[in-house]
C-alpha cells in the first residue's frame, strides 16, 4: 500500500463507484428512453424496473459498509474499556475471542465486563451465553 497522505485518503470502490453506476445510469436512461419512444414500452419499462431494483440493490450495500465500520467500532471500544479497567491492552489476547463474544460483550456493563471476558475466554461461551449471563444489560440503541 502506498503511504496515505491528504491527496490520496479518499478511497473508492471502483467496481461500485467507477464502473457499476456510471454503467447501470447509462442503461437506466436508455430503458427509459425505449420505454418511451419505441412500441415495445411494456418490456422497456419492465427493463427499466429492474434497473431501478439494482440501484436499490447497490443503496443497500451501504449498510453492509455501515456495519463493518461499526464492527470496527465496536472493538475499539472493547479495547478501550478493557485498558480502562484493568490498564493492559486487550489485543495481547483478542484473537482469542471471536466477533460473536467480542459483539456480545459491548452489551456487559464495567462490574460485569471483566469476569463475562474471563469466563468467555475459559470456558469458550458463545455469544449467545454472554449476553445471558449478563444481569444488569448495558443497551446498544445506536446499533445500525
């Protein structure tokens, strides 16, 4: 990778930015066009539904880039927590933990975080069982 710098921080996809929408806006406009110029406009329209289906298709895959941020966003905080509390780093042992604990132990409040990480780690719970065994929840309603 080259070093990142201000004039070239900015990342595109350029599957989806340089070439997936220009392509798909060039073959919208041109079903549209059919649809309304040629006296095939039942197929042309239908085309230019589907395109317009793909465009939301392409919309939504901003979410999954949304929850891969968080997912980011998420350990950072863990880490952080857990340098808080005890003063060491939790990247000494977080490959230990799979995302499903790492996820699940966002949801335990401080008194409790240490022992469910402790125990997650011993006995190898499941993200599921962490959050069971949480008592007081600490809510996640920033979640994408």
């Amino acid at each position: 990778m080259k070093v990142q710098t201000y004039y070239n921080h900015i990342r595109f996809y350029t599957p989806h930015h340089l070439v997936y929408y220009p392509i798909l806006t060039v073959f919208l406009l041109c079903s549209i066009y059919f649809a309304c110029n040629t006296n095939d406009a039942l197929i042309w329209s239908f085309i230019s539904v589907c395109f317009i289906f793909l465009f939301c298709l392409a919309f939504m895959l901003r979410q999954h880039y949304a929850l891969i941020l968080q997912n980011r966003i998420v350990r950072l905080e863990l880490r952080y927590r857990y340098f808080t509390l005890t003063g060491k780093r939790l990247e000494e042992f977080e490959y230990k933990l799979t995302d499903d604990q790492i996820f699940a132990l966002r949801f335990a409040p401080d008194n409790e975080f240490l022992p469910l990480l402790e125990d997650a780690l011993k006995n190898n719970l499941t993200g599921d069982a962490i959050k069971k065994a949480i008592i007081h929840w600490k809510a996640d309603y920033d979640r994408v």
